[in-house]
C-alpha cells in the first residue's frame, strides 16, 4: 500500500522540482508505405502517420488533466528511411522528408525523427543518398530530425561515413546560417544505438518494434538536485553511498510516473506500450539542469576535477533505481549533458571550466555524448568528423551508447554565443585545440575494427 509520505513526495516533484513527462513519443512502422512511385510512398506515408497519430495530441492532454501530470512534448519516430526507400533518388528522399514534415504538422506534433541511415557496417545506395540529402533535408524542414549510426561494438566504426558526416554537418550548418547553423542540432550521429529511444534528434522506429509503440521519456534533474540537497541537509554525515541510494529512490518514483502515463495514452490511442527511458534531461530554465545537479553533489564548478565521478555516480543510480520500478525501461536512461540545452553547463563552458576534453571524459560515463555542442564556423570537416570518432570510439570500446550534436555556427568564434532559445537554449562557442591536425587520420577511411570484447559472446 502506497503511503501518505509517498504521495505527497511525488505531489511535490510535480508543484515545486520541474517533474514532467518531457516526451511522449509514437513510434510508426512505415514499412507496409514502401513503394518504387515516390508519389504513392509520401501519400501513403502521411495517411498512415495521420490515421495513427491524429489523436495523440488530444490524448496526451486527456491523460496530463487526469493525473495532473505536466506532458511538455508530443513526437513521432518513424521506421528508419534509409531502411524502406530504395529506388526513389535523391530528390525522392527530400520529398519524403517534407512530406514527414507536413505530417507532423497535421497531427500538431513538436518533431518528427526516424530520416536515418543504420551504416555501422556499411553503406547500401539509398543511405549514401540519404547522407547526402540531410543538409537540405534538415534546412528546409521545422520537424524533421535525423540520425546516422556509424559505429557499433559488434561492427568497429565505419570511418568512411563518419569523414562523410563531417561534410554533411558543415554544409547543414551553411544552408542554416541565418539560424546559427540550428539545422546541425537536428542530426545525432550515434554509436550503438537504441530501437526505442524516445528523446530527438536520435529517436527512430526501430525494425523489431510492433507496428505502432508508446514510448516515454521522463525527465526529473530537478527533482534530482531538491532530493540531494534536502538528504544532505537533514543528514549531515551523509556518504557518496548513501547519496546514491537518494538517488535510486528518487529515480524509481519518477520511471512509475512515467509508466502510468505511458500506459495510459497507448490504451487510449491503441498502441503497445513501449518503454520509459529515465533520462535526466535538462533545459535550459534554472532548476532544470544536471550541471545543478553536479553542484549539489558537491562540484562547485562543473568540469572541475572530480565531476566525471560524480556523473558516473549520478548516471548508475538513476539506472538502478529505474530498473527496480519497472520491467520496461529502455532507450538511452541515464543523465545528458547537453551544454547548449543546460544553462549551468553553458554558463561552465563560457567561464573554462568545463571543455571539450573534460565533457569527452565525462561522456565515458553519462548516457550520451558530445551533446549540443556548439564550435568556431570555420572548423574544417575534418576535425569535425575527428571529434565524432573519438566518441565512437569511447561507445564501441565500451559497450555503450553514445551520439553527438555538434553544431559549426557559422560567423562565430570561441568566446561567442549563439541564442536558438525554447529547449534547445543557448551556448557559448567552444574552442576546438589542435584544429585540423587529425586530417590524415580521418582521411585514411576504412573501418576501425571491432574490440576482441565483441566476440566474447
């Protein structure tokens, strides 16, 4: 039986701690659109996303008025497009990827993700084309979001995509200028990963999901950082074990909220119910970050020494916790630490303390990668796709998933900012060190090959 402390605990994450159900998402099998006539492919696209989706808006605010329970996005994921599209060219992709935006659109949905290419171990026609199409893909739509994954721990990392996404992402970052190269923070370039995450720009309809799926992202740091703080005021001997167990019991209160809604907006649009990714996803609003979370840990200035630690501990706890509430936990779960998307990090990176070479150690240990990170116009394709490699490296190496969202903002130094505001908030423009000294590396191609790890199995 569910104590009154219990409710009124959760109550509170609600009222005072910026608790929310950051994301429902709808994961839509297209593969039954799949025709040669590009025409015939749209239309049918956009009558299935509408005839599953039409009424996941509604329902997203029928659940949140019953329960009380803030829902902040409404989404969908599509079947991967580089997976479904053969034939159709170029031109055809592009087509596709509007018609996915004039989709959303309809059904009134924040983003759409799943214009993504799975080439860790190679490169079929239609995904080259699709790389090939995402600058203006990205640039010409409001909804749109892709996802390339180029590396795995079974695969290595497929070096001749990652050089090629390194193009990719400058010329995304030109086609939206005007915008500070915004088009590049709807590309994820992933290593390992997931068929259920729920959170953009990496959420995709994996191919052994069912046909139409639920999946929910909940995001607490608030409730996070107000728990730390309160254990470690009324216990002032409190240890780094204990605190973690705060964490755990934080986390699962937070994955039964979420499995609650989820359950309940799949029975009311009739889709299975997927998972819950538990992710401490922040914004950029004060008492929303993970930066604050590291603070109330003890980590006056994130990215000082001992803050990889305090992430890892963070990122387990979270995990533990969610996975003792719940049997369906998925995608990413963990702690992001996205700088443009976290005030407080944005604010770490501006004053020093927190550089690219501290988040890429931390990174090791979080959830997800080199997130919104935001770097001088003019850094050359070939550092870009360096820095991503390095990531790859860290999630094939590992076992782990991993991404990165990084951002040339095109006009602009180290020192500078760039404003997007809403939840993709605002950063100052990291200095790149070394620029351009990995060119051989990178240019030599080929595959990175797979750990003697992956073979253990």
């Amino acid at each position: 039986m569910i104590g009154s402390e219990e409710i009124l605990a959760t109550l509170r994450m609600f009222q005072e701690e910026n608790l929310d159900v950051r994301t429902v998402t709808l994961g839509i099998n297209l593969s039954s659109c799949v025709s040669a006539d590009v025409t015939v492919f749209c239309d049918k696209i956009r009558q299935k996303i509408v005839r599953h989706a039409g009424s996941l808006v509604s329902a997203c605010g029928h659940i949140a008025d019953r329960y009380g329970i803030p829902i902040v996005n409404k989404r969908i994921a599509v079947s991967p497009i580089g997976s479904i599209a053969a034939g159709i060219g170029s031109q055809g992709l592009l087509q596709v990827a509007r018609t996915l935006d004039e989709a959303a659109a309809e059904v009134r949905v924040d983003l759409i993700g799943g214009f993504s290419a799975l080439v860790h171990k190679g490169t079929t026609r239609t995904e080259q084309q699709l790389i090939d199409s995402l600058p203006e893909a990205l640039a010409s739509t409001r909804r749109v979001c892709a996802s390339v994954n180029v590396a795995s721990t079974r695969s290595g990392i497929n070096m001749d995509a990652v050089v090629g996404l390194g193009q990719v992402i400058k010329r995304a970052a030109d086609l939206s200028a005007d915008q500070g190269g915004f088009a590049c923070a709807k590309l994820c370039v992933f290593a390992n990963i997931p068929e259920d995450n729920p959170f953009m720009a990496g959420a995709y309809h994996g191919m052994g999901e069912g046909e139409t799926v639920i999946n929910i992202g909940v995001s607490g740091p608030g409730v996070v950082k107000r728990a730390i703080e309160r254990a470690r005021r009324l216990h002032p001997d409190l240890d780094l074990q204990m605190l973690a167990s705060e964490i755990k019991q934080t986390a699962f209160r937070v994955t039964r909220v979420g499995e609650l809604v989820g359950q309940a907006v799949a029975r009311e649009i009739e889709a299975e119910f997927g998972v819950v990714d538990l992710s401490l996803a922040p914004t950029p609003k004060v008492g929303d970050s993970v930066g604050e979370i590291l603070q109330a840990m003890g980590i006056q200035k994130v990215g000082a020494p001992g803050s990889t630690a305090a992430i890892a501990l963070l990122n387990e706890a979270v995990k533990k916790g969610g996975l003792f509430a719940s049997s369906s936990v998925g995608g990413l779960s963990g702690a992001f630490i996205p700088v443009a998307e976290d005030s407080t990090l944005a604010t770490a990176a501006a004053e020093g303390w927190l550089s690219l070479e501290k988040l890429e150690a931390m990174t090791a240990v979080c959830s997800l990668g080199l997130d919104m990170i935001c770097i001088p116009g003019d850094t050359d394709a070939a550092t870009i796709a360096a820095l991503m490699a390095d990531e790859m490296a860290i999630g094939v190496i590992n076992h782990k998933t991993v991404a990165t969202r990084i951002i040339p903002v095109p006009g602009k130094k180290p020192g500078e900012w760039v404003h997007w505001g809403g939840l993709f908030g605002s950063s100052p423009i990291m200095p790149v060190r070394a620029a351009g000294a990995s060119a051989a590396f990178v240019g030599m191609g080929g595959r990175v090959p797979a750990p003697l790890s992956s073979m253990r199995n």
